[in-house]
C-alpha cells in the first residue's frame, strides 16, 4: 500500500510538471523553453499565475498522498525508506568476490549449469544453483564411503556394485516444487579431490549421465566440508550455520570446564536467521554426561557467542618429549581392533521401532504409500509414534520430515 501511496504521489508531480510546461508553450515558444530552467519556471509561474495555477494545483495534489506513502514505509520498514533516500542505489553494485573457485563447462538437464553452492558433507556432494530454498538447479551424489583425507572415485557405466547414487532436480518457473531424477549406475563419473586448509576439497570433476538426462559436467571444483566459514585461520563468528553454533558451543564448554575431553551432542534444527537462541544442550565432559541450558547471541561484528563468556582461553598444549623406558620394563600392547556391526543387515521397519535409540542420527530414506520419499538422519519416535528424520539444507538450516509406521512402505538404512 505505501507504495502505491509513493508511486501515485509522483506520477501526479511529474503530470503537473509536464501541464505546466504545456501551458509555458502555449503562452510563447520563449516562455516554454524558458520554463525548462528551475528559476526561469519560477518566474512564469510569477508572470503568468493564471494559466499554470491548475498544473501547479495538480503537483500539490501529488503531494498529499507521496507523504502519505513515506510515513507509512517509515512506520513499517525504516531502513528500506533510510535506503531510499540515501541514494545508494544509483551508485554501481560491487561485486563480491565468490566464495567458492568453481569452474566447470557443461548442463544439467539440457540447461547450462552454473553451481555457486557447491559442499561434500555427511557423504552427500551437493551443487546448487540459486540462493533460494529450493535451488534453481541441482546436483547430489551420495558416495557410499568419504574418509577425512583425499576423495578419489571413478565409475564406469558398466560398473555393478555399490556405487554412488547421483540425483538431478530443478525448478520450473511455473512450479512451486522441483522435479528430481535419481540413477545408482549406468553413468560415468570422476573424482579427484584433495584436502585444502582449512575445511575445502579442491580438484577434478566430470560427469556424463545416459543422454536421456541431457546432463554433463566437467572441471575444476572446489568445495566445503562442512558449514564453518573462516577469515584467515579464525572461524567467522557471523556466519548462520548449526555447524558455527556447535562450534561457540564447544569452545565456551572447554573454556568452562577448563578441559578439552568435550563431546557436543548434535544440534536440532535451527531457523535462520536469527539473533538470539535459547537451547538445551547435552554433553560428554570427562566422561561425564551433562544437561546444560546455554543462551546464544549474535552480536554486530562479533558474532555467535554465549552469554555471560566470561571464562579464560585454554593454554596451548605443548608436546613434551618421550622418554625412553629400559627394555626391561617395556610391554607390547595389542590393540585389537573388532570389525564394526553392518547395521544395514537385516534392518527393517520393525528392528527400528523395536530399538530406536539402536540407530540414533543414523542416515535413512523412507518411501511412503502416496509415493513421496523422504531422506534424512534418524531422530528418534516422538510422542505420536511417527518417525522423525532431519535433513541439512547446505548448512544453513534444516527440515523435518514426520511419518507414520503405516503410511510408509519401505524405509532403508543409508550407513553401516
């Protein structure tokens, strides 16, 4: 509304203005151009009051309702009127440089492809493009087992096995939802990606689906391994995350308690953005678990930190040298080291409703019987009995899907 108010307060000004020059021409040619020039108009509507009272009425009557707009965009949005009236937006835009050195050639879906969100985290390698909820385009590829240091795969079409699933959505203008097309073989696909300080991967990239999904991509890629931002060496504070939040969270414990031996358990789901979060953590603190209510505030240009962190840094640990004991007194220990439970064996709807708290923030799809697929770490059975799985949408929020035991008609276990 206080648009309109502002648009139609001008438009009546500017139609004023233009009768009045109207008017100025009509009079003579001299006078006419003459009203072009602010102080020569003042003097026409001096000399000749008469003929431009009604332009200079209908230019008042603009006025009325452009003050009117401003008073109220200035009641419901001060900083959008202060940026107005600043001026700022005549000035050229300066491009902010990219976060992410991403240089790859090719299309998804038939379209160029150009990814500026590009992450490899809990074992899903996601490209976006576009900033909203729902990317514009998108590319996943579920890789069925990511160490910490280097990320080497190759697959061939031909290839069988337990290979990456790769997945390809994208938003139409007309639809308010995204359409998605999902393959586990028949596609070709390289990676070669090495560890960069402090939290990237950096290397090659190429992939080339069956050409009914009109879909390659080749080049250069780098990406995040989770969702801390840096400035330097330092961690940016200002950055939305729930991995920021975890991290303010565990350096405030280790400073509290004044010892490293902090496991933070992981985070719920958090709406960004926001300035202030009130949360009930729980934590492993010297083999200790603790139930601690911690205040978060976001500060300008200091970012997340706890409230009332009054507590010291940590020393530094320095390494002290070994000493060698006498062959006498020395032991060989003998780590054994037991093979992991594949908990995916033998997995079924009822094993998880039998033993939930067995398979806690665990990775599982769900298919339903409206055939809608829900993806997403296992969060335990509320007090409805539905089953509640938690997405990460890039590291800046999440979403939760709830489903009921019946409704679904198969559910798998994405992780040993």
């Amino acid at each position: 509304m206080d648009a309109l108010l502002i648009l139609g307060g001008l438009l009546l000004i500017l139609a004023g203005l233009v009768w009045l020059v109207m008017r100025a021409f009509t009079t003579s040619l001299l006078w006419g151009w003459a009203s072009f020039v602010p102080p020569l108009t003042l003097l026409y509507l001096l000399r000749h009051w008469r003929s431009a009272r009604p332009a200079v009425a209908l230019s008042a009557l603009g006025i009325i309702p452009l003050v009117v707009g401003l008073t109220l965009l200035a009641s419901n949005d001060a900083q959008r009127l202060e940026a107005i009236l600043s001026l700022k937006w005549l000035k050229p835009g300066v491009e902010t440089p990219a976060e992410l050195a991403i240089d790859l050639r090719g299309e998804l879906n038939g379209k160029p492809f150009t990814p500026q969100q590009a992450e490899l985290m809990d074992g899903v390698l996601s490209l976006r493009e576009g900033q909203d909820f729902f990317a514009q385009s998108e590319l996943v590829i579920r890789l069925p087992k990511v160490d910490t240091g280097p990320v080497r795969v190759d697959v061939l079409p031909a290839d069988l096995g337990i290979l990456p699933e790769v997945e390809i959505s994208w938003l139409l203008p007309e639809q308010e939802l995204p359409e998605a097309r999902r393959l586990s073989r028949g596609y070709t696909l390289h990676l070669d990606l090495q560890p960069v300080a402090p939290n990237k991967l950096v290397g090659d990239f190429h992939l080339v689906l069956p050409p009914q999904f009109k879909t390659t991509l080749s080049g250069k890629l780098e990406l995040f391994r989770n969702g801390l931002r840096y400035q330097g060496d330092k961690v940016d504070r200002q950055f939305d995350s729930i991995d920021t939040v975890s991290y303010v969270i565990q350096n405030y414990l280790e400073r509290r308690f004044a010892t490293r031996q902090v496991q933070l358990q992981p985070i719920g789901n958090l709406n960004f953005p926001l300035q202030s979060i009130d949360l009930n953590v729980q934590a492993r603190i010297n083999g200790e678990v603790q139930q601690l209510p911690i205040i978060l505030q976001k500060l300008d240009g200091r970012g997340w930190q706890v409230a009332a962190d009054n507590f010291a840094p940590l020393p530094r640990v320095t390494a002290v040298p070994s000493v060698q004991k006498p062959a006498t007194i020395t032991a060989e220990v003998v780590e054994r080291v037991s093979r992991p439970i594949d908990r995916r064996v033998r997995f079924s709807l009822d094993s998880l409703l039998r033993s939930p708290d067995r398979f806690q923030n665990l990775s599982m799809r769900a298919a339903t019987e409206r055939g809608n697929s829900a993806e997403g770490r296992f969060q335990g059975v509320d007090q409805d009995g539905r089953i509640v799985l938690r997405q990460r949408m890039n590291g800046q929020g999440e979403v939760s899907f709830k489903l009921l035991p019946e409704e679904i008609t198969r559910i798998e276990l994405l992780e040993p």
